[in-house]
C-alpha cells in the first residue's frame, strides 16, 4: 500500500504515478526550507476549503515557476486538525477532484511547508511570533467561517468570555483568532512596521471590512486599557502599510466521501482513514474530495507584494469588481440556493444535495429564488456572467453525485449566514423603486423553514439531529411555547427572532415581511407533511 508521506513520495513516485495519482513536479524539501527562512504566505484555519484550493493553487504556480515558496498554515480554533490531519502526513494531502463522469482526479499536493498547531506551548507562539516579525511575509489568509470573526453576542456587547480574553492583552495562550492576529500584528508593528495585506477568503460579504473591524476593535480596547500605543492604531489603519483586501471564494468542498475512500483503497493507496478530529464532528481524512468549478477573485491590494496567482486562475481586480462578483454568487447565485437546500432538505430527510436536485418542487424552489426574486438585483460584474454561473450551480454543480454533499453540513451556523444569502436581496428591494419587497415569497418561504428546522423535526414529525450553530440553544428557546399542529400558539413569538437585524442585517417587521413569515411558519407547522404540501402549493400558485 502506498502511505502519503515524504520517504515514499520520493523513492515511490512512479508507483503513485501507475495508481493515477499526480505528484509534485518539483522538489518540495527545498521548497519547505526556502518557505520556513522567508515566509511569504500564512494561512489560518486549514480545513478542507483550504486543503482543496488555496493549497492547491500555490502548487500549481510552483510548478509553473511563480513561485519558490510555499505556504505555512496555522491552526485557528483547535490543535487537533494540525495534530492528527497534517503533521502525521509530512503536512502532504491528496487532493482528489470528483468530476461529473464519475472519474477522479487525483494529486499529492506538497506546497504546506509548515503546520503550526496554534494553542500548543509558547514554542509554537514564538515561531508565530517569528513569521509575523519577518519582512518577507506578504500576505495572511483566513478560511475559519463567518463566526470566527465575531466578538459580539446577540445584543452586539463583547462576548464576557472574548472580554477575559482582551484583559489578558498581549499574552499567550490567546483563544480568538481576531484577538491572536492583532497581537501578531503588534509584534509586526513593533519590529519594523513592515506592510502586509490580511485577506480573508470566508464566505460573507465585504469579509476584508469584517476582518478590519474585528481587528480594530481588539486594537482600540487595548488602547483605552493603556496596553497598546496610538502608533499601533495609525500602523493598522494605514493603508500603506496594512490592507484588508476584499474576496469571493466558490468551491463546495464536502466531507470526506467513503465512496472516493473506498477506491483509493482498491487502487492500493492506504492513506485513507477517516479520522475523528472533534469528539461528535465529522471526520476528515489525509485527503479531500472536491468538485472540479473554482473560482477565486480578490481586491488587489498588496502592500508588500504577492504571488502571481493569476498565472493559475485566480482574478485580481478593484474593489467594486469584487463586490458584484461576491453579491451574485454569495447573495444571490449558489449561497442562497445551497441554504434553501440545505433548511428542506433536512426538514425532507434528504441526505445528499445531488438527490434534492432529483425532486421537482426542491430544484423549482432554487430556480424561483435565484432567476426569479434574486437576479432582479443582481449587476453583471463583467469578469463572470451571472447568468452562465447560476445556471452551471443548477444544471452542473448541485447535481453532480459524485459529490457528497449534504443538507446536514450546509446547515451548520445557518444564523450566521441569512444575513447575506437573503436579508441584501431584501435590502436592495427595499432600495430600489422598480422593485417591491412584497413581490418576494420564496426567500420569505424559506426563512419560515428554517424557524420550522430549529424546532426539531422533521416533516413526519419525527425528531432529528439540528447541525451546529451558534445561536441555536438561544433561538429554540424562542419556540418553545409553540405547540406543533397549533398554528394559533405561534403568537409573538417569533418576533424576537424575525427582527433581529444581527441574524438577518434587517428587521424583517420593518421591512414588511415579517407577517408574511408568519403566515408561512403557520401552514408550515399545521400537520405531518405540511412542510411539503405548503413548498408543492407555493411552487404550482
């Protein structure tokens, strides 16, 4: 059996290369040394999204000579996906690319130099430290999900636990990431002010505006406190020296497929156990499976230079270029349509997005709320037609059943996310005279499903397993004077929910949808069976 480890990939390539499997196409040893002196890219979080792309494309620019230089990946909110997914493996992966004929495209990918588990002793600190106070790093990049930017509860006060955190000031251990990259950027600030750009690469709109946010907010607490200087505050905000780039990210990368298991395993590579990371979480493995449509697009903005990424796909351009690309595929061509699926999905006891792409009334429900209700306010971005994407997102990407996506993994932290996928596509009919909000009935049909999801179970009344979310005890408390088949008891109290602008960037009241959601919520939990009879109606009214 091959093993994904350094000793083999170097005295076994040809067997890799038999079994179909592509290996690096140049000397990765030399290119981790190079890569430890003089950093040039740090990554945070290094899940699968990672592992899947911006790993893979730095590969792939090594090999095309752009680079001589890897990346270094830390951990963000754990240890142990660095301690048991990337340093057993020499910090290699096996990217494996389900294309929609069935067949796998399969490459060890070497381009991580280094693996830094995060919260484990002050010698992974200090090698932090070093990297941070290094000139010739360029750039950061984050893929830790939109709730790991947060520092606000519900009622937009500092979390009591991120408090105890920011008392702490500079010191390890430091359990936040926004908290650990603003005293990283301080060490930068004080050994030599050297430019950088922050770029976050997470799902949500304007996340480089999120990120500075984040980061300023921790800088100026420390300032009020005395453990900071205002040169530290002037060094963030200068744009020569420090920048929050804006992007969108598209590459659905779900858990590891036992299917793909299976057939590496027949195929004589043995590096392909899945392995628990967090104790009730979904396994990973030493390799990712993932679809074949990418697309990366960043502002271009880079105080200390950057790698020329554009030889391997991904676009630089403006600000606002990047704003119309990330509000057509986040608010309106896939994030939307992956959420709708996901909340019916669950409630319909589906277990695969591919399948939910066979039912009639879940494909219509896609359909209305992209073409229909979201493309209205949707502003072609030049560079990709919105029209080409949604339509390969519907036709291509969400079908696909060699990709093992599920409802289940797409629900997950789905308070955070309604903001974006829905609450500016209602912002913008609010916004806009041509248009008006009451027009809008799937994205309100939706929203009421998702109240229906947080109750428990699903549309034969039976009881399921809810995805992780951070709001969730909060929001069940909510629901739970409302009796199931007694639409009367629903009362005011979804209320504390539909307006709260933190969950959907709007109160839905004020914004006339409110009562609409309601009205939906009511049909939705008349009976076992309502959640499909009332979607089948809206689709066929």
């Amino acid at each position: 059996m091959l093993l994904l480890e350094k000793e083999q990939l170097k005295t076994n390539k040809n067997k890799f290369e038999v079994i179909g499997i592509k290996t690096p196409d140049y000397h990765f040893e030399e290119v981790w040394e190079a890569t430890k002196k003089e950093p040039v890219w740090l990554h945070f979080g290094g899940g699968n999204l990672f592992r899947a792309f911006h790993s893979v494309l730095q590969q792939h620019l090594i090999e095309q000579k752009g680079t001589d230089k890897g990346i270094i990946v830390a951990s963000a909110n754990s240890d142990t996906l660095v301690e048991k997914i990337y340093q057993p493996y020499d910090n290699l992966s096996l990217d494996v690319v389900m294309k929609t004929d069935g067949s796998l495209s399969m490459e060890v990918i070497a381009s991580v130099a280094e693996s830094i588990a995060t919260f484990n002793g002050p010698a992974s600190w200090s090698r932090l430290k070093e990297i941070f106070s290094n000139p010739s790093l360029q750039f950061i990049s984050l893929s830790i999900t939109e709730k790991g930017y947060d520092l606000r509860d519900m009622n937009g006060e500092i979390r009591a636990s991120i408090q105890e955190e920011l008392e702490k000031g500079l010191n390890y251990p430091i359990q936040h990431t926004m908290i650990m990259l603003a005293s990283l950027l301080h060490e930068r600030y004080q050994t030599g002010e050297a430019p950088l750009a922050l770029v976050s690469t997470d799902n949500f709109s304007h996340n480089g505006d999120k990120l500075k946010e984040a980061i300023i907010t921790v800088a100026s607490i420390w300032k009020e406190n005395g453990v900071v200087v205002q040169g530290f505050i002037d060094y963030l905000m200068d744009e020569r020296k420090i920048t929050f780039p804006w992007s969108m990210i598209d590459k659905i990368t779900p858990f590891p497929s036992v299917m793909v298991q299976e057939k590496l395993i027949d195929k004589g590579y043995g590096s392909a156990e899945l392995i628990r990371v967090k104790e009730n979480g979904p396994a990973l493995a030493p390799f990712v499976n993932t679809e074949e449509s990418e697309y990366l697009v960043i502002e271009d903005c880079f105080p200390n230079g950057r790698p020329p990424l554009e030889k391997v796909g991904v676009y630089f351009t403006e600000r606002e270029v990047v704003d119309l690309v990330e509000r057509m595929k986040v608010c309106t061509c896939l994030n939307p349509l992956h959420t709708a699926l996901a909340i019916f999905g669950c409630l319909l006891d589906y277990s695969s997005i591919a399948d939910e792409m066979k039912d009639p009334d879940l494909k219509a429900l896609i359909e209305k709320i992209g073409y229909d209700e979201g493309m209205k306010v949707v502003t072609d971005p030049g560079i990709i037609d919105p029209i080409e994407f949604i339509k390969e997102v519907i036709e291509v990407r969400f079908p696909n059943p060699n990709i093992p996506d599920t409802p289940q993994r797409i629900a997950s932290d789905t308070s955070q996310k309604l903001a974006i996928r829905f609450g500016e596509t209602i912002k913008l009919y609010l916004q806009k005279e041509d248009l008006d909000v009451n027009d809008l009935s799937f994205i309100p049909l939706t929203i009421a499903a998702w109240c229906r999801y947080l109750m428990g179970f699903n549309d034969a009344g039976e009881k399921m397993t809810l995805s992780p979310d951070p709001l969730l005890e909060e929001l069940q408390q909510y629901l739970q004077k409302i009796v199931f088949g007694h639409p009367d008891s629903v009362g005011d109290n979804l209320r504390p929910i539909l307006s709260n602008e933190r969950i959907f960037g709007i109160n839905l009241y004020e914004a006339g949808l409110g009562e609409k959601v309601e009205a939906f919520f009511k049909q939705l939990i008349q009976s076992p069976g309502a959640v499909r009879a009332t979607l089948h109606k809206q689709i066929h009214s």
